[in-house]
C-alpha cells in the first residue's frame, strides 16, 4: 500500500551484517541464520536483495572488519549500497537502486538494531515506503556502558515499537522470519 506510484515490487534490505557490527551481537548466530534463510527465500521467489554495508572511521572500507560476514555471500547482480550515516537513505544510492527496481515495499532484517536498523526504517516510511521488520532478524550489540538497555531488551521494544507504527497510505509491522510472506504487506 506504499505511497510511492508505480513502485509494486518487494525486496529484502539487508542492513550491515559485517564482520565488525555483529560480532558481538547478541544472538548473532541465530540471526544470521534467520537473515541467511530470507535471503534464500528471496532469490527462490525472485524477489530483490539488497545489501547495505556501512563504513566510517571505526569501520574501514576494505578492512575485514567492514566485510559481510562469511556465512552470507552477496551475488553479483544483487545491489550493494554504501553508507556513512545510520539512515542507509541518507547521502547514498538507496533510492535510485530501489526506484529502479520498483521497489515500493521493504522487508528489513539485520544491525545494529537500535541505530542502523531503526534509523533505515524511520528512513523508509517518511519516504513513503512500507517497512516490515523482521522481529527474529536484527540484532544489537551491547551499548549498556553508556546507559542504554541490555540487547535482550532494545530488541524486543523495537519490535513492539515498529508493530505499531502507522501513517497514511503506508504500512510498518513486523514479523517472524518463518512468517515472511514477499507478496503480503504488514
């Protein structure tokens, strides 16, 4: 139901899932899998990939650290889009890669859940997209040092929070991986 005009393709938005972001996460493993088991889905159902890849100081371009990590492998034709700012809209080819493939609707999965993942939803609905998380899909690593809460918290209050989003003429919600449905909107 995006607002977006002629824009009715899907894809899957794979934020950031690299060597030096999920580490440490929380969970990283299961989520991982969960991202790895969408993105098979997506290529079987011919639905997009598109892969975000931060870099900045601490996370150099090139450096392993900045590499998607080894259990997912991007394919050559699926779109990488390089990012600086926690939006993956913000100053990058975001918007012209998904205009080109009439992409009005996207399935988020990835990290750091309370930065790069909410910012790139927040980064998607003002600009009139439909944006589903997936609830079993991002993670976070540990930022309680500087007063945040605990992942095992940030995680799930992102998924009650983005469930109850709403605007006009578009579509948040979230969902579980073993419920990704490419073809149905939140």
């Amino acid at each position: 139901m995006t607002t977006i005009e002629n824009r009715p393709s899907t894809a899957l938005l794979v934020v950031d899932v690299q060597n030096g972001v999920v580490e440490a996460a929380h969970t990283r493993d299961a989520v991982v899998a969960n991202v790895g088991i969408l993105i098979d889905k997506a290529r079987r159902e011919q639905v997009a990939v598109v892969w975000v890849q931060h870099s900045d100081d601490e996370l150099a371009s090139g450096s392993e650290d900045w590499r998607i990590v080894p259990e997912l492998t991007p394919r050559g034709a699926e779109p990488l889009v390089g990012k600086s700012y926690g939006d993956a809209f913000e100053d990058t080819i975001l918007e012209s890669v998904l205009s080109g493939l009439g992409v009005g609707r996207l399935i988020v999965v990835g990290a750091e859940t309370d930065a790069c993942i909410r910012s790139t939803l927040h980064g998607a609905f003002v600009r009139g997209y439909d944006a589903t998380l997936v609830s079993d899909a991002h993670t976070t690593g540990d930022k309680t040092e500087w007063g945040a809460p605990p992942p095992a918290q940030v995680i799930p209050h992102t998924n009650l929070y983005w469930s109850g989003q709403e605007a006009p003429g578009r579509r948040a919600g979230t969902v579980e991986t073993k419920d990704v449905d490419f073809g149905v909107t939140a």
